[in-house]
C-alpha cells in the first residue's frame, strides 16, 4: 500500500490537509498527529479485574482541537466477584444469585445458610452445587466490552464529540462493542471535531457477557479483538 496515496485519497473525499499544525489538527481532520499525553501510544492505563465492571468517563476535551484523549483498559480479570456486589447485570444471561449473611425470619422463612463442606455427596442423583467465582472452567474466556456515549444532552456540544474503541492494534473497532480475552488490553479514545472545548460523558461495561470462545457464534467471532 502506498501511504502518501491513501492519505491523499481520504484528503480528497474527506476534505482536510497532512498539516500537522497542533492548532489546526481538528479543523483539518488530522487528529491522530496530536501529541504528548493525548497520543494513544502514550495513553494513562486503567486496570480492570473483576467483571462485570461498569466505568464512566465524564470530563471535557478539544481546546484548539489539539487534544486527543485515550485511556488504556488494562484487562486483567482475575474472578467474577464483583457480579455479587452488582446484581444489575446477568452472567450469561442469568442474573446472579444476591447472597448476604442476614439470619432474620422473613414471611415465615429464613434464610438459607451455605455450608460449603457439610455434605459433598451426591443425594438422589443430584450433585452439590459448585458456587465459585473462579473463571478457570474456560479453556479460552472471553468477555464483552460495550461503549456508550451518554451525551451531556446539548445537540450543538454532542455533535461535535465522537468516543471510539480501539484494538490491540490501535485501530478504531467498528462500531461501539467488542469480544476480547480476559487477559487483554484495548483503548477508547475521545474526539473532538471542533476548536473549542468539549465536555463528554460515556459509559463503558466490562465483561456483561462471559463466554467459552468456542461457543462465539460466527458473528461475535467477527467482533473479536
């Protein structure tokens, strides 16, 4: 591929120039020559290790349209422990099970006490439950990543404003969701399309679907990175 070709190709359909001018980097549509702290080869990384995990990012960019923000999602999923401290998202499309150490009676019940060593045989056919967070069952884990731009509710300020996912390879994903392994990484980077600055509010969700790799269908496979 001739790279002085497709830059001038996308310059001719988009409109724009090569200019690298910090002050002109939004206007011209040239965003990725920003610098410094705003670069995604420099991107400060955010470590995520339980799922699923929700994370908000509400800050403003664009002054000059010289900044390009990224933030790294360092994943590093060690259990799945954070699912019984937040019962809003189900685990493969089953909601978890809310456990607590309350011994009251409540409309004539009360509740259930685990005892995880009291009985390990299996009683008319039926096995134990195993109740763990351990994500070792999977040979391959893999988890969803789900972008979304809650916008901060002014069309003339939201219009201006992208938020994007970003690939290993520091590519923009497709579209705002993504499959990735539990021991991964990815970036989202935050875009201003004007001179001036930009406040944003997005919401990112970690690990809402926890799936075997090979139980991907081939359209979530088409979602992997």
């Amino acid at each position: 591929m001739n790279v002085t070709t497709e830059i001038n190709n996308k310059i001719q359909s988009m409109g724009g120039s090569g200019s690298s001018n910090l002050t002109y980097l939004s206007s011209n549509k040239s965003l990725l020559f920003a610098g410094g702290a705003n670069n995604i080869n420099t991107a400060p990384s955010q470590m995520v290790t339980a799922i699923p995990s929700q994370l908000n990012f509400s800050d403003s960019v664009g002054l000059f349209g010289s900044e390009n923000k990224y933030i790294k999602i360092d994943l590093k999923i060690q259990s799945s422990i954070s699912v019984f401290a937040n019962i809003e998202f189900p685990e493969n499309t089953y909601f978890p099970v809310w456990t607590s150490e309350d011994v009251n009676l409540v409309n004539d019940f009360y509740t259930a006490d685990f005892d995880y060593f009291l009985d390990l045989a299996s009683v008319n056919s039926y096995a134990p439950a195993l109740i763990s967070s351990d994500l070792s069952s999977y040979a391959r884990p893999i988890i969803s990543v789900d972008l979304k731009n809650l916008k901060t509710g002014n069309k003339f300020i939201d219009a201006w404003f992208d938020v994007e996912l970003y690939g290993k390879d520091k590519r923009p994903v497709d579209g705002d969701f993504l499959y990735t392994d539990i021991d991964s990484y990815f970036y989202v980077g935050f875009h201003a399309r004007n001179t001036r600055r930009l406040p944003y509010n997005v919401d990112l969700k970690v690990g809402v679907e926890y799936i075997d790799y090979s139980q991907l269908t081939d359209a979530q496979r088409k979602l992997l990175r």
